[in-house]
C-alpha cells in the first residue's frame, strides 16, 4: 500500500524454473506459484512454509532480489516478508530452514532490529541445535545485538 492506495501491480520478485517455482510481490501480500499451485499470502493470515524452498537457493534469489532492489530503489522489507519468515521459523522450531535462513540474510545484508529479537528467541530454545544457537549469538554480537 503507497500512499493510501493499494497497489495492484503483480511483480515477480524470484524465479527459479527447475523447480518450478515463482513468488510474485501483490502489494498487500504474496502469490507463490509451485508447480502450477498457486498460493496467495498475506500479513494478516500469514504461514512462511511455501518460501522455506528459497533458502536452499539463495545464490540465485539472492542475486534476483539485489536486482530489483536496486532498480526499484526499494529495501527487501518492502517486498519480502524476512521479517515474518524468521518468526515463522522460530516459532515452529524449523532448525534447518533457520540455519539457511542466516545464511540468506546474511547475504542480504538485511539484518535489523526486528529479525534479531525474532532469532534471540532461539537463546534457551534446545529445539535448535547448540551449533545453530551459536551462530545465531555470533551474528547477532557482531551486528551489536543482544543474544
């Protein structure tokens, strides 16, 4: 939503054809396209399992999504819900798809305030492997936030 009007315009924001598999920005939400199963998401109903498949990928999403950042002049908060999939993460207690998570963020250079809370909530959480809680300390240290 710009200026008080809801934004219409579908954008494809990732593409990745072997896996058939494309997720397309509405402007108040999300399609993802899966093998023609099309999913449609949105903040207030929202579930980050149909992006999890992005992470075992993010040499190409990353790339994709730096590409339309810069030529849109936008952040990825403005297209990708980052924010909204880390906390979908930790609250169902998806270790793996964390651990390529961090990965991915890192990449993107996208850490904030709202992600780290949303990983310090990994701290005393041994449904996460102490290895992964351990990067998650490491990187947030690093970034100056608290674990």
């Amino acid at each position: 939503m710009k200026n008080g009007k809801i934004n219409n315009m579908e954008k494809r924001i990732i593409y990745l054809p072997d896996l058939q598999y494309e997720c397309y920005f509405l402007g108040n939400g999300w399609k993802i396209v899966k093998e023609d199963k099309i999913r449609n998401i949105y903040i207030d109903s929202f579930y980050g399992y149909p992006f999890y498949i992005i992470f075992e990928n993010t040499e190409t999403v990353t790339e994709q999504l730096k590409m339309r950042i810069n030529k849109d002049n936008i952040t990825l908060s403005d297209i990708f819900p980052i924010e909204l999939i880390v906390k979908d993460m930790v609250n169902h207690q998806q270790g793996y798809w964390l651990d390529l998570c961090i990965d991915f963020i890192i990449k993107m250079n996208c850490l904030n305030e709202d992600i780290a809370k949303n990983l310090g909530e990994t701290k005393h959480n041994k449904h996460f492997s102490q290895k992964l809680r351990h990067t998650i300390k490491r990187i947030l240290f690093i970034n100056n936030f608290d674990y």
